[in-house]
C-alpha cells in the first residue's frame, strides 16, 4: 500500500489480493499513478481508468471516494494477453 498527497487530500494506493507483485513492480505502478495525479481529481467515485504500461501491460484501477480516497489496482493485463477487434464486416449491434 502507498500513500500520497495530490492537492493536499491524502489518496492510497492499493493492491487486489489476487496480484503477486514484487516492492519493484509495485513500486513502478506507484510511480505511473503519480504521474497523472493531475487528472486523478476528474474521475467520480466507482469510476475505473486504465494505464498502457510499456513493462507491466494494462494497468486496470478503481477508484473510490467514499469514505476515502483509495485506487485500487484490481488487475493487469499482459501485453501478449491484449487482443485488438478489427472493425470490418463485424456488426456490433444488431438493427431492429
């Protein structure tokens, strides 16, 4: 767990038990978030975001803002695990 200051309100990072991360990655993820600690501010309570990390993958978050400011790590997503859906001659929603 990290905690850190962004205009003055304490937010803590967190991460889900499922993740086996060693204080490196953990510490390379901590690193991210706080380079966007900037836009952390215009996202609600229950809201997710995702961060392409070059080393890591998909970093995938929640955010909660009740009772505190907590991100939550709930998963990442390897590179070699992401697929990209072309849009050709695939519908995606049917018409009635």
């Amino acid at each position: 767990m990290y905690r850190f200051l962004i205009n003055g309100e304490e937010w803590i990072l967190r991460f889900s038990r499922h993740l086996f991360m060693d204080s490196e990655m953990k510490k390379e993820v901590a690193d991210s978030t706080m380079r966007m600690k900037k836009q952390l501010h215009l996202y609600g309570h229950g809201d997710s975001f995702l961060i392409f990390h070059e080393m890591l993958g998909a970093l995938i978050f929640n955010i909660e803002k009740i009772p505190s400011l907590i991100l939550t790590l709930s998963n990442i997503i390897a590179k070699e695990h992401w697929y990209t859906q072309e849009r050709e001659n695939i519908p995606l929603f049917s018409k009635k």
